[in-house]
C-alpha cells in the first residue's frame, strides 16, 4: 500500500510513520520538520520529503512571531508546493489545514483521504477560548473565515476524521459530523523513563506541578488561584511554561510575582529531571485534545489532577491513578490537593497506581499503535472507496 503522509511539523506523524514502515507500507512524508528530527531508520531509504513551511522558518530564526494572517498563508503556500511534490497514494494522511490542495488532488485520483485533527472541532475550540481569553483580560484567538473555511472544506472531502480523544469525537458530533466518519486513536508520548522512583511520602509539605505552553488552553489561573487558597508550609508549585507568556496576562501574573513558593520553570534537557522532583501532577486545561504529558506524568509515577477537557482522561479511572475534576474549578483542585497533601497512604497509592496504568498502555488493545494498524488494515481498495469491515469507535 502505497501511503503519503501530509503534516506541517511532526506531531506524532513521526510515530505513526515507524508504524506503517514496519508494517511493509510504502510511506512518504511531506513535512517542513528536517528529516534529521524524524529519527527513521536508514532501511527504508528515503522516506521524508521537506517542505518549506516559511512562517516557521522565520520565527525560528528571528525569534519574531507573526500575525495570523501570515501564517495562514504560509500553510497555503506549503500545500501548494506540497500538492506539485507529491507522488499518486492509495492513502493520503493529512493533518488538517495543511493539505486542501493536496486533497483535492489526491480525490482526482481516488486516493483515501485521512484527515487528523487532535484538537477539538474549531468551532467548538474557538468558542471555549475566547471565552477564556474575555476573563483573563486576553486578546482573542482570530482565525479568517477562509481558514476555518479551509480546515471545514477538509473534513468534508474526509473519508475519515482521526480523532484523539472522546473529548474531541463529541466535539465533532456536537458539530454535526456522522459518528461514521470519524475514527478514534489515543495518542502516546514515546516517553519511557529509566529511573526507578521511590518518593519519601512522610515528608514535610509538597511538591506540585503542571507543564503547558498555551497559557490560555491550559487553565494555570485556576491552579494558581486554588494554590494560594492552600497556603502549605513547605511545598512548592513548578509551572514548565513561558514565563514571558505568563506576564503578557497581568491576571495571572499577578497571583505569581513575589511568592517564593511557585517556580517557573524554563527549559530542562531531560523531563524527567522535572518529573522526578514532583509528588503531584497537575492539569487544569480549559482545552487539551489528548495531553501526552500526563502519560509522561503516569509513567513515572505521579498521581494526576486533570479536568474533564484532557482527552488523556479516556484512560484514567477517577479516584484511582488520581482526579479528574471539571474545568475552571479552582475549588476542586484545592480539595484534590489538601487530600492527598493530607492522606500520604492514598497518594502512595495513586501513584503505584499511576505506574500500572501507563504500563498497561503500552500492551492494551487500544493503544496508539494497534487503533493505527487497525484503521489501515480496514482499507479496502476496490472501486477506490474506503469500506471498512467492522466498526471501530
């Protein structure tokens, strides 16, 4: 089967591209990610075809971020150079707003088309964050309607939309898209940490954090806002994140200058050097598709608190490996952590608990890599139409 992968940056084309490589698939990829970043083996020859995308180019070299509007141009130029670069497929695998044009190209030619979208539908994300952005005194997430237009136009030419999480499926359904088109695969970090963790449970105080990028999307003020209700001796709170993002919201920046006990973190070699100093990991997002650090935060063996908008929640059981609470709930976090501050039996537990579940992952019938076999394997070519043999939601 011949297989053309579509996507802007990696994400986790990479793993799935290892996936279909050894399963004897002949696999192209057309990425602005250097080929040195996929990690392929040599085997295969030359499998990833690079793709200017110049938005990114420029940020990157002047550290300059620029305004949507040039960004989504520049997504338009790399699907139009990438539809002149790219070979006739049996499949086309695209992450969505990258490749229209390709798409249209490849239907010409009766190609499958899959479309990835790990993120929620964008009418449904957009809604929830600008009105995250209006309480924190934000400015708004602008999208053009030709953009939006474009990623709509995607999913319709679809055979399959492949989704993340249940999170984001109900999205779409709330959206109207037909359950029929849409196909559900659980991501995974590709984390495996090497060190044996044996945390001292009957210490004095506690050790919490939280990792994100997107202030807005990962509802730190929440945390925050529950962190200085807490008031325990001896603890601290670690924010991975941009602190240059942080003070942009004056909201949130405000509940952190001046208290010794909240660290921001900035950029570690190893996540396991900041794994390894927490008891507690914590993520309050107002919006997260899947959220791969919670199985980085399982598998070394942290109890979790996340809220019902973490797509990674599919696979946490609450009360067992930890919390799952509802967004915006500064109250719940705050009860969530005085328990297991305060029952150190229980967090022992959870985080045991932690371990077994990401363990159990990688073996589970659900799992990244066989949901991905399971969707190829119900190709069928004949009359260049998908018909998959057995419904797999």
């Amino acid at each position: 089967m011949k297989i053309n992968i579509l996507v802007g940056a990696r994400f986790q084309a990479a793993q799935l591209a290892k996936i279909l490589l050894k399963s004897e698939c002949d696999v192209r990829v057309y990425s602005s990610s250097p080929v040195s970043k996929w990690k392929l083996d040599k085997k295969y020859g030359k499998v990833v075809y690079f793709v200017p995308l110049f938005a990114n180019i420029f940020t990157t070299v002047s550290k300059i971020p620029l305004p949507n509007f040039i960004k989504e141009l520049s997504v338009s130029v790399f699907d139009f150079l990438t539809a002149i670069l790219m070979r006739k497929s049996d499949v086309l695998h695209a992450w969505s707003s990258f490749g229209l044009i390709s798409i249209k190209k490849a239907k010409k030619n009766g190609t499958i088309i899959f479309v990835e979208k790990s993120c929620p539908h964008p009418y449904f994300q957009y809604k929830l964050l600008n009105e995250e952005a209006r309480y924190l005194g934000a400015p708004p997430i602008k999208h053009s309607n030709r953009f939006i237009n474009r990623i709509l136009e995607e999913f319709e030419l679809a055979d399959k939309i492949v989704v993340c999480s249940t999170y984001t499926l109900n999205s779409f359904l709330d959206n109207g898209i037909s359950k029929d088109k849409l196909y559900n695969i659980a991501l995974d970090s590709n984390f495996y940490p090497v060190r044996a963790y044996n945390k001292n449970y009957q210490k004095d105080g506690i050790v919490v954090g939280s990792v994100g990028g997107n202030v807005i999307r990962k509802g730190f003020i929440y945390l925050l806002q529950a962190w200085k209700e807490l008031n325990i001796p001896n603890s601290k709170l670690l924010l991975k994140t941009s602190k240059q993002e942080l003070m942009k919201i004056p909201k949130i920046w405000n509940l952190i200058k001046g208290d010794e006990s909240i660290e921001i973190v900035g950029y570690v070699n190893d996540m396991e050097d900041f794994y390894g100093r927490l008891d507690l990991f914590v993520l309050p997002s107002i919006d997260e598709g899947f959220g791969m650090v919670v199985f980085e935060a399982l598998a070394c063996s942290l109890p979790i608190i996340i809220t019902k908008n973490v797509g990674a929640g599919d696979f946490v059981t609450n009360g067992k490996e930890g919390y799952i609470i509802d967004i915006r709930s500064s109250q719940q976090i705050k009860e969530k952590i005085f328990n297991l501050n305060h029952d150190r039996s229980l967090i022992k537990t959870m985080s045991i608990n932690a371990k077994i579940t990401f363990d159990n992952y990688q073996t589970n019938d659900e799992n990244y890599q066989n949901r991905v076999k399971r969707l190829y394997e119900s190709c069928n070519l004949t009359n260049n139409k998908l018909v998959v043999r057995e419904k797999l939601l």
